[in-house]
C-alpha cells in the first residue's frame, strides 16, 4: 500500500473532481461533502508520502510498471514531499475557509466551480511530483486552463483579466513545450534522472542551450517574474476570494519549484551556474523585481491587488536566491518557498473574509476593523509580519538565509533591494494596521467607540485562517528542523 | 497578435504559435525515405508463434518515423483545442458585458 502513495496523490484528486462533477450533477448537496473529504484523504496521503520519503530517502513509482526511460516515472524526494504537503493543506483550509463565499456568490455554479478546483489542485500536486519533463507540460497545461475558468466565475472585470491571461499563460506553456523539444531532438529521452546522466555530454552544444533558455522563458512567464508579469494583478485581483486563496499562493510556487528541478536535477550545477554565465543578470533582475513589486504595492488603494504586487516581489526574492548559486542563497530560496505558500494562504483568506463582511477590499473598509474582526485581524498581521520579515515569522528566516547568500556571492543590489523591500512593505502593513486600529467612521464619536460590536467572520473561516498564522509562527520557531531534515539533502551545492 | 487590437485575431496568433510548436516537433520525427511508425509483419495470423517472432527479431529503427514526438503532439493538440475553446468562450462573455471586440475600446469602457 505505502508503494503507491505516489500514485494516490494524483488519483484522489482526479477522481474527486470526477465524482464531485457527476454526483453535483445528480444531487448538487453532494458536492461539498465530497469535495472536503477528498482533500482530507489528499492531505492524509501526502504526509504519508513526507513521512516515507523522511524516512527511506527518494521513491520511485513507474506508472504501469514500466522502466524508466520508457514509462514516466513519479519521483518523490525532500523538496517535492513537503510542497506536495503544502499544496494539500493549502487546498484543505482554502476550500474549508470559503464555504461561506461560494453559498453567497456562486449558489447555481457550485458543481463546476468545485470540479474546476479539484482539477487544479491535480495540476498543482501533477507538476510537483512527475519525473518527465512532458509531463510536465501537461500538467502546466491542466493548471492553466482550470486557473482561467476559476478567475473567469468572478464575471464583470475577470473576463478580460482571464482573456489577457490566456493570450499570455499560453505563449509562456508553448515556450516551455518548445524548450522541451529542443532538448528531447538532442538527447531522445524525457526523464529527468536519465536526461542528468545524458545531458553532461552535451552541455556545449547550442540547441540544449537554447531549449533551457525557451524554457526557462516560458517558466519565468508562468512564475510572472518581472517583467512578464502583467497578467498576475489582474487575474488574481478580479477573481472571487475562494479561488484567489488558492491560486495565488501555490500556482507560481510550483512553476518556481519546476524552474529549481529543471536547473539541479535535469541540468547541473556546474551547467546552471558556470557555463551559462546568466547568473548576475538574473539576479539583478530579481533585485529590480523585488523593488518594482513593492513600488507598485504602494500605489494601491485595493488590498487584493497590493498583495498581488507583493507576491511579484515574492518571486524575485526567490528567483534570485536560487539563481546566487551559492548554499545560502538555495536554502533561503527553498525555505522561502514553504514561507510564502503559508504567508499568501493567511493573508488572501483574510482579504477573502474581510470581502465576506464588509462587502469591500480596498484599504478604507479596513476602518476599525480590530475592534470587529479580532481574530481575522491578528492573522493578517502575523501575515503581513511575515513579509517584513520579523522574527519569530518564517519571514526573517527566509530573509536572513537570503541577504547572508546575496553578501556571500557578492551581488550587492540584491540584499540592498530585500532590505528596501522590507521597508516598503513595513509602510504597507502599517498603513493598513493604522487604519484598522484608529480611523474612525464619519458618525462615530470617541464615546460610542466603547459600544462597537465584534461582527467576526463565521467560524468556518476564522478557524482555518488562525491555524495557517499561527503555522507560520510555528515554522519560523522549528527553521532549523525543516531547514535540516528537508532541505539540506537536496542542495546540491 | 500583441499589436492586432482585436481580440479574435489575437486568439488566432496564440493559434498559430501552438500550431507551430506541434510543427516542429513533427518536423523532427522525419527521416530520409523512412516510412509510418508500424511493424511490417509477414503474414501469419495470430498466436503465440507471431509473439515469438516478434521478440526475436530487432527493429529496423532507420526504416521507420520516430512515433514518439506524434504522440506528444496528440496531447498538445487537444490541449491547443481546449485552450481555443475556453478563449472563444471568454471573448463571447467579453462581447455580451461590454458590447466591443476591440481591445481599446473595453479597455477605455473598463477604465471609467
């Protein structure tokens, strides 16, 4: 049984998008129901997956049996266990915390919308756990095109936000095909363990460097890395709560983690960070990423769209630790990874609710909101905590492991631009928590602020948004296990 | 397809990009005079006799068209068409909200 966890990690969520489909169809009350209890079996089989691959280093499954070059292969280890595991709790508590979301805005389109979110989240875990580089496109592909329903329900605005997304996350999906063509005529397989025995011989011939050039193009579209981020604020801005609280914090996470597995398992270190001499660029790309991400932050009135601009930052502190190529800079990366997954998650299921009970998402509805919303308001500020970076978060973890890599390596701009990043986002946050604490409504006279009732969220979405801020504390206070158990094994530097 | 304001003639830019990718990869399947991707069997009905004959004897790799880029370009295809479905859809959505195919002029009716 436990040999085929991997497989079970893609079948549970395939097969409860088809059973939410045809019993929605039947009975629509069932969907629901259905729906939860396949993320529960999900979350149950990827931690079996982390705790076998914790224990007995990476597994294999060959689908249908076949060999390896041959068949296509599912390959677990370290960095792939725990973001499946992400992806599965941040599926669990995204669908639980917008229950209430979809009973008000979408009543009639439940069965669909349900379905299409199963059918991503069998891309998101697909991508992360396949050991074939076509598959991975595949499952790219299966991604894109729930994503583009899923913002489009939001109607109005959302469709020419997912118009522009398609146009885009295509041309992004046929760069990384292309890029995979170019590599599989040179070297006639598709696996990535036995491209990493192939490629070595090859790493002087152009067409390898071009395909990793076309791929790493179409990934840095699909990432919304700046400056092919354009479709991101808008797409995930315009959609509704439910769908952006689980998009936005795992679809451009996992498009990272392919760009790390293409980099160190299917090319080399020495490939990535020697021979093709791209490093310094990128890595002042991120810096200029991280500063324009936070620049444009500032200019928002829409809390939606603010985090929107945060998360391009987000990917430039990633791309660029990844690509200093040193230890520090990966291990930053990494743990950032899992950081910003759990920061994201908290911070848009509070946007989400705040929308749910005062009908709005722009800084200004956040007026008095702690003395109304408590418990949603203290997750969003260890949320927003987390992105400055403060100790005892996750954030200063991440940032410290980032800015010690940039230092080492020498890229200077890089640590310049998290510190500023750090600052600007210190203004964000505090301008909203100001505004949450002390602006007062045009009737209200200091007396009657004594008599302000606390109007909370429904518990079915405080519970899940209190638990992710309070795993964010418990991830910056256990770094060093995770960092030691699950990330140390796999960089290769 | 960026410079084309209507959106239908941007969806059919996306097309062809699609449609060339599967091209090229097609295109590399091709060798010199070799024939489609199926076993030429001599002809001797089935059976366990035609299983060993088939293990015996190697394949003649240069007398055939690699199968195997045709068969990542059936999965391509229909992601293409899935992919066209979904943007004609959304252009039809687009018309009914904004009464425009043009993309300056929803653009303008979005901005205000």
């Amino acid at each position: 049984m436990e040999s085929q966890l991997p497989i079970f990690v893609i079948l549970v969520p395939l097969f409860t998008a088809f059973a939410a489909c045809l019993l929605g169809i039947a009975h629509p009350k069932f969907t629901l129901p259905t729906v939860i209890g396949g993320l529960f079996m999900l979350v149950f089989a990827t931690l079996g997956t982390l705790l076998k691959v914790l224990e007995s280093g990476t597994l294999r499954y060959g689908l249908g049996n076949w060999p390896r070059p041959v068949g296509i292969e599912f390959v677990v280890d370290e960095l792939n266990a725990m973001l499946l595991f992400l992806i599965a709790i941040a599926a669990l508590f995204g669908t639980v915390h917008s229950i209430p979301v979809v009973r008000r805005d979408l009543d009639e389109q439940q069965v669909p919308f349900y379905t299409l979110l199963m059918l991503l989240i069998t891309g998101l875990l697909g991508m992360t756990i396949t050991g074939d580089i076509f598959n991975i496109y595949v499952m790219i592909e299966i991604t894109a095109l729930s994503t583009y329903a899923l913002v489009a329900l939001a109607g109005g605005r959302a469709y020419m936000a997912a118009f522009q997304y398609i146009i885009i996350g295509s041309i992004g999906a046929g760069f990384y095909l292309l890029g995979v063509g170019f590599i599989y005529i040179k070297t006639g397989s598709l696996n990535i363990a036995h491209l990493h025995t192939i490629l070595p011989s090859l790493y002087d011939s152009t067409a390898i460097l071009v395909g990793f050039g076309l791929i790493l193009t179409g990934l840095f579209i699909k990432m919304a890395m700046f400056p092919l981020h354009g479709w991101l604020p808008n797409a995930y801005s315009t959609s509704l709560g439910p769908v952006s609280s689980i998009a936005a914090p795992l679809a451009t996470k996992v498009m990272l983690y392919v760009m790390l597995r293409i980099m160190i398992s299917v090319f080399d270190p020495h490939f990535t960070f020697e021979i093709l001499g791209i490093s310094t660029f990128l890595v002042t790309l991120s810096a200029v990423a991280i500063v324009a991400g936070g620049v444009y932050a500032l200019a928002q009135t829409d809390i939606k769209r603010m985090l929107t601009y945060i998360i391009i930052a987000e990917i430039g502190y990633m791309v660029g630790g990844i690509w200093l190529g040193n230890h520090s800079g990966m291990v930053g990366a990494v743990f950032h990874i899992i950081n910003d997954v759990l920061a994201m998650l908290c911070l848009f299921m509070v946007v989400s609710s705040i929308e749910f009970k005062t009908g709005g998402q722009s800084r200004w509805h956040l007026k008095r909101l702690f003395a109304k919303m408590p418990f949603t308001m203290t997750a969003f500020c260890i949320g927003c905590f987390t992105l400055i970076g403060i100790p005892p978060t996750s954030g200063f973890v991440s940032k410290w492991y980032l800015i010690t890599g940039g230092i080492e390596a020498g890229q200077f701009a890089f640590p310049a631009a998290l510190i500023a990043a750090s600052l600007i986002n210190a203004i964000l946050v505090f301008r909203m928590i100001e505004i949450s604490h002390c602006h007062m409504e045009r009737a209200m006279t200091p007396e009657s602020l004594e008599d302000i009732e606390m109007d909370e969220a429904p518990l079915v979405m405080v519970v899940p948004t209190l638990i992710v801020a309070s795993l964010l504390l418990v991830v910056g206070l256990s770094s060093q296990t995770i960092i030691n158990r699950l990330i140390l094994p796999i960089i290769p530097l | 397809m960026i410079v084309k304001k209507n959106l239908f003639k941007k969806v059919i830019g996306m097309a062809i990009f699609q449609t060339a990718t599967i091209f090229f990869y097609i295109g590399t399947s091709f060798k010199k005079g070799a024939t489609i991707p199926i076993l030429e069997h001599h002809a001797e009905g089935h059976g366990d006799h035609h299983i060993a004959d088939h293990a015996a004897t190697a394949i003649e790799s240069t007398l055939y068209a690699n199968p195997l880029p045709h068969v990542l370009m059936l999965t391509a295809i229909v992601v293409g068409v899935a992919t066209l479905g979904v943007a004609l859809v959304l252009i039809e959505r687009i018309y009914e909200t904004y009464g425009s195919n043009e993309e300056d002029e929803i653009l303008r009716k979005l901005n205000h």
